[in-house]
C-alpha cells in the first residue's frame, strides 16, 4: 500500500493513505480568507506531496517514487468535495 506525504513550506503537515486524504491534510493550514491561490504563490509555500512504496519505505528513509506539485485547484476540489 503507497504513502503519501504532505509538505507545505517544506515541513510535513501530515499523510495519507491515497492521494485524495493527503490533500485533505491541508485544511490544518487553510487561509482565513479561503484564497488558496494566494496561499499557494506565497513564497516558500511549495505545497506538494511525497509519494512512497509503502509506508515501511517512508520509516525506512527510502527516497520517495516522485514528488506531485499540489495545485490551489486540488487543495480545493479535496476540501470542498
């Protein structure tokens, strides 16, 4: 079963078993204002996901199967349903 990291300004905000959980996981930084856009041009911002084998690989510092650029449009489709 695959992983999936969060980072949002290159720290992990948490994980996920399937894509559409991980980008759940950025309502913990959801804007006040709800303009995911301006969130996601923020400098430094970089929102995106770490995919892996299997969770083991993850503990087991395995390098990731490819990074996934996060979008203002997925961050709001995984939120708003």
């Amino acid at each position: 079963m695959q992983f999936y990291e969060v980072l949002w300004h290159g720290d992990q905000i948490g994980d996920g078993g399937d894509l559409e959980e991980a980008l759940q996981a950025y309502a913990v930084v959801k804007p006040d204002d709800d303009d995911w856009a301006a969130a996601c041009a923020e400098a430094g911002a970089d929102p995106c996901i770490r995919r892996y084998a299997s969770f083991d690989a993850y503990l087991d510092n395995a390098d990731e199967l490819e990074t996934i650029p996060v979008t203002a449009a997925m961050i709001s489709s995984a939120l708003n349903g």
